[in-house]
C-alpha cells in the first residue's frame, strides 16, 4: 500500500505500504478466500508463517494464485543488512495481511506501536477486508542510505511492481476491474528503519511513493 493505492483495493490512505492495487495481468478464477498455506512463492527463502528470526527471509504462505518477486539484494554493512531482511519481511508480511483481507496480523513484529495504530486502521477498511488479490508482485533495485533527519536511522527504498496482479472479490473470487493509471502499477517507496529499546530494527513510517515516470527506474 502507498499513499496512491492502498493494499489489495483501492484506498487512498494516510498511511501507506505495500499494494496490490492491480487492474493488470493475471486474473483469479479460483475462490481468492481460500487462502492456502505453503503456496507457490519466488524470490528467495523459505516459506514460514512466524515473524523472522532475524537471519532469513520470511516469506508467508501464499495460494498458489500469487506470487511474490522478493529481490535477494543485501547491502555488505552487516547492522543495514538486518534492517533490510526487516524491511523486506514487513513489506511481505503486510502484502499477505492485504491477500487475507485484513485478517493475517504479523506483520505486527516488524513495526514501531506508532507504525501499528496506523497499519492496523488502514488494514480495516472495507476495499481491504472484501478483497484479496492473485498474479505476481515485484520488488527489485532496492538501497539503503541513513534517514537525513533522524540520526541513527535507516531509509530503505525500492521499486514496486503490480502490474501483473488484479484485485479479487474475497467471497467470489473473481477479478475486480481496475481504473488507476497504468504507470502507477510502478514505484518506488521508501520505509524508514529506526532501532527500539532492544535494539532490534523497525519501521516507524514511510514516505510517499514516486511513481513512474518520475521514478523511470521502476518501469521494466
């Protein structure tokens, strides 16, 4: 979800994250609510339901109605690698709260309590919890840099492509016709990364999305 799209449907929020906001490619045929656990995932790492041990990507059980591109890209800085393996298992996590229509909740461990008032309001509106979404999702040239205004913290940003995914009604199934522009399937965003009182990384917020054409490095 972004602040043009967010999630699965098509709501403008004032929070954002990752989105399946997609009129594109692949439709569903098949019931998009019944989610099926240990489905068909690329991009890099084994599939688990709990929160990362920190080490490993955590990729969430999908259906094998969608599929997430994750780029294997780490920065060499081992305290920036930690916090991208928690950006990407955010980023996941919320994507598959959105293909269960709300109802996953662990993308929880990844964020500041701030960050999860947010999240959780935007993961109750209606688009999100009567939709879900099938087809595949990119992430790809993804950086890290330090947060220009918090010392200590991180921005961790990449590109973000849904165009080869549709929103589904949740209890039929079926592809919900889209009508957002075209090149706003690509973007780039860009989450900011900050250390809690143990130490551990967490998103705290993120900034809004630059879409294509003004990101041209998010258009395949």
């Amino acid at each position: 979800m972004r602040k043009g799209c967010a999630g699965a449907a098509l709501t403008c929020a004032a929070l954002v994250a990752v989105a399946a906001c997609g009129s594109g490619g692949s439709g569903g045929s098949g019931s998009a609510g019944a989610f099926k656990p240990g489905g068909s995932m690329a991009g890099g790492g084994p599939a688990h339901g709990a929160a990362s041990s920190g080490t490993s990507l955590t990729m969430p059980p999908f259906g094998r109605n969608a599929h997430v591109v994750m780029t294997g890209w780490m920065p060499s800085d081992a305290g920036q690698a930690r916090a991208v393996l928690v950006d990407k298992d955010y980023e996941l996590a919320y994507l598959y709260a959105e293909y269960t229509s709300g109802q996953d909740d662990s993308w929880t461990a990844y964020v500041t309590p701030t960050m999860q008032t947010e999240v959780r309001s935007a993961l109750s509106q209606q688009d999100i919890t009567s939709e879900s979404f099938t087809g595949t999702i990119r992430f790809f040239d993804m950086s890290v840099l330090p947060d220009p205004t918090v010392r200590g913290d991180l921005d961790v940003s990449a590109c973000f492509d849904n165009a080869q995914s549709s929103n589904t009604n949740r209890r039929t199934g079926r592809a919900i016709p889209g009508n957002i522009p075209a090149d706003q399937h690509f973007y780039r965003y860009t989450d900011q990364l900050t250390k809690d009182g143990s130490g551990d990384w967490k998103v705290t917020s993120d900034l809004p999305p630059i879409y294509y054409p003004r990101a041209r490095e998010c258009k395949p």
